[in-house]
C-alpha cells in the first residue's frame, strides 16, 4: 500500500532502529525537502530511539492528490502520503511545512526565532494605535483569488478599509529583505490572510502578530488550523465577495476595538503558546508514531536509500541554509517524554465542535448582510 503512493512522492522515508535513511524520487520545489528530512532529523535527536521502525511516502508539493470519493469502499485502501495540507475531501496525510526549520529562499528564519521576533515586535506599537485598516502583503501571481483581492485596495473610487500590497521577492532580495520581516508587518489592528496555489505558510505568520486575523474563507487546511475557531481567533470572510465583507470587518472591528483587540490576541497566544517548537515535535512524534501502528510489514531499509546524518545535510550547506540548519538543531535530547496524547473526539463532541463554528461563521454573514442592507436604505 505505501509503494501505490510513490506516484507523486519526492522522497521515500525509513526509520529502522532510530536511524533515518531516505531515498529520493524527484527534485522538490526549492529546499523544501531537504528542510522537512531536518525537521525530521532533529525530532529523531531530541527524542532518540522512542520511534517505532516506519515507512512513509512524502510529497512536497502544494495540492493534496489523494481524493477521497476515489476510495469509498471499507477495502479500498487509500495511500497513505504525508504532505503539508489537504482539504474535506482529500486523504493526504497533514505533516508541518518545511519553514518551521526556515525558508532559505526568502530569508525566512526558522520558527522559533521568527516567534521570538514578532513577539517583540508586537509591543513595538498598541493596538488602539495601530493603522485601522486591515494589512496584507503577498505574491498575487500564485492564484486568482489573490488576484481577486487586489481588487479590493483603496482607490480614488472606492475605499474599502484595505492596505494590500504586492510582494516582489526578486526585488526584496536585493535589498536584503528589508521590507518583509514579519515582526516589522504588525502595524495594522486587522490583517489579512489568503490561500495562494493551496494553503499558504503566512498562515501561522498572520495570526502570530496581535492584529484581528481576518481570514478568507480557506479551502485547504494545515495541521493546526481546523483547532482555532471563528470570532474566538479569528474573523471569517467571504471568498466570493471579499471587498464587501472585508470593508464590514474593519468597520465591525473599529466599533467594537475590545472585541477586534481580544480576537487578535487570543490567535496570537494560541501560535506563541499551542504552536511553540516543543509540541511541533511532540505532534510530529504522536503522528509518525500513529501511523507506525498501522503498518502490517516490517520496515527494510531500501536498496537506494542513504542514512540521514547531521554530517551529511548540514556540511554542503553554505549561506543562509547553512545558517538556518545550524539555528534550528536539536543540540540535545529532551529529558521529557513527549506529551500525552489526548483521545479523540467522540463523534457528538466533534460534531458540536463542527457546529460551533459553522454557527459563528453564519453569525459573521448575518451581521454582514444586515450592514450592506441598512447602508443600501441610506443611500
């Protein structure tokens, strides 16, 4: 079953004794796998030989490829593939992105420390005094709806309680990044987050930074995302009408500054507290651990494969990799266990949960379509 998944996969993966041993099938998108087989490398260090042999099947691309209407019978047996996101009707299995170990290309630095830096930078300016307009800064060329949203900046016609603007990698790295440090970006109360060709990694970035998250409405999910919930972490917004309902959003936010305030910062101590480096990996264990369960064969190391070692990623790292790897190494085991893993949602407990957010969602749209109602009658 695992072999059927090597279609799209980059890299197979083997633990056999605490060892990892890799075999690559094809060149990712950028370092993304060679970051993701560190990330994999340091959980084995600060938690050695407590993980069972395994074998999995990783790709590294946006897109989950596992639908589920493809494998509905009790038998069916979809491949198990870990990626970083899927969506409701995928079966790909959701493994943290490669920038948590930091993303060389942009001159992102790993998680802890970017934590560390939006942490300080959100004391750099109050809440209250912050641009009462809501923020987003990205690449538009990855997706239409980011296109789409381009349509809702201020302009000489329309105001629609927005700052966007267009993210030029090429141009920012010859001027050294200075334009995207993400500590430097909390300067608005409200800011705004978009999928691109999938789920976007300025995902944990924008909820990090104090300011009321308002989050279009997403199609693809991470493995934190689905645990935060609407108008208790963040604001929904519509996909398909997104000037209206992100110019209702402001207006709602700056009238009620304690409400939008407190979201804000319930998101951010959610990302600084519940997504801390220390449950990355203990969530990376429990997953990988999980799934070893469900193996019926005895892992072997393959025949192409060759062993992951610290000597053998970090050496040929020169630059802003070499620098990035050495920052986020696991310098020595942990002398806690991982923590406990709580059981899973009963159905009713998660359906209420489901409930629960659908319900917020609908109130947010209720408001919405109240406010453009009542403005109509006005004019």
């Amino acid at each position: 079953m695992v072999e059927r998944a090597r279609k799209t996969a980059h890299f197979r993966l083997v633990i056999v004794k605490g060892k990892a041993y890799v075999e690559k099938y094809r060149e990712s998108i950028q370092t993304r796998d060679m970051f993701s087989l560190w990330g994999i490398l340091q959980l084995l260090r600060l938690y050695p030989g407590r993980l069972p042999d395994l074998e999995l099947m990783f790709d590294c691309d946006d897109r989950p490829v596992v639908p589920s209407n493809d494998f509905r019978g009790p038998n069916s047996g979809p491949p198990p593939l870990f990626r970083y996101c899927s969506d409701w009707s995928s079966l790909d299995i959701v493994f943290p992105d490669w920038s948590f170990w930091g993303w060389a290309e942009i001159n992102m630095k790993p998680w802890k420390k970017v934590l560390e830096d939006i942490k300080q930078g959100n004391t750099r300016t109050k809440w209250k005094d912050r641009v009462p307009y809501a923020y987003w800064r990205g690449n538009p060329s990855v997706a239409p709806t980011r296109n789409d949203l381009l349509k809702c900046n201020v302009s000489a016609k329309d105001d629609w309680n927005t700052h966007l603007y267009i993210q030029e990698w090429v141009q920012e790295s010859k001027q050294g990044y200075k334009r995207s440090n993400l500590e430097d970006q909390c300067t608005h109360r409200y800011k705004i987050y978009i999928e691109g060709w999938a789920w976007s990694v300025s995902e944990k970035y924008i909820l990090a930074c104090d300011s009321m998250t308002l989050l279009i409405r997403p199609h693809y999910y991470d493995f934190f995302i689905r645990g935060m919930v609407p108008l208790e972490h963040y604001w929904p917004i519509r996909d398909n009408s997104k000037c209206t309902s992100l110019k209702f959003a402001v207006e709602w936010g700056n009238n009620h500054t304690q409400k939008a305030q407190a979201i804000g910062e319930a998101a951010s101590n959610f990302i600084q507290e519940d997504l801390k480096m220390d449950y990355i990996y203990d969530y990376m264990f429990h997953l990988l651990n999980e799934y070893a369960k469900l193996l019926k064969f005895k892992p072997s190391i393959p025949r192409r494969a060759i062993e992951l070692c610290l000597e053998m990623m970090a050496c040929p790292a020169k630059g802003t990799w070499e620098k990035f790897m050495v920052e986020s190494m696991v310098k020595s085991p942990s002398d806690l266990t991982p923590c406990t893993l709580p059981p899973p949602y009963d159905p009713s407990s998660l359906q209420g949960f489901l409930e629960r957010k659908d319900k917020s969602i609908k109130q947010v749209e209720m408001w919405e379509n109240k406010y453009w109602k009542n403005l109509n009658k006005k004019q």
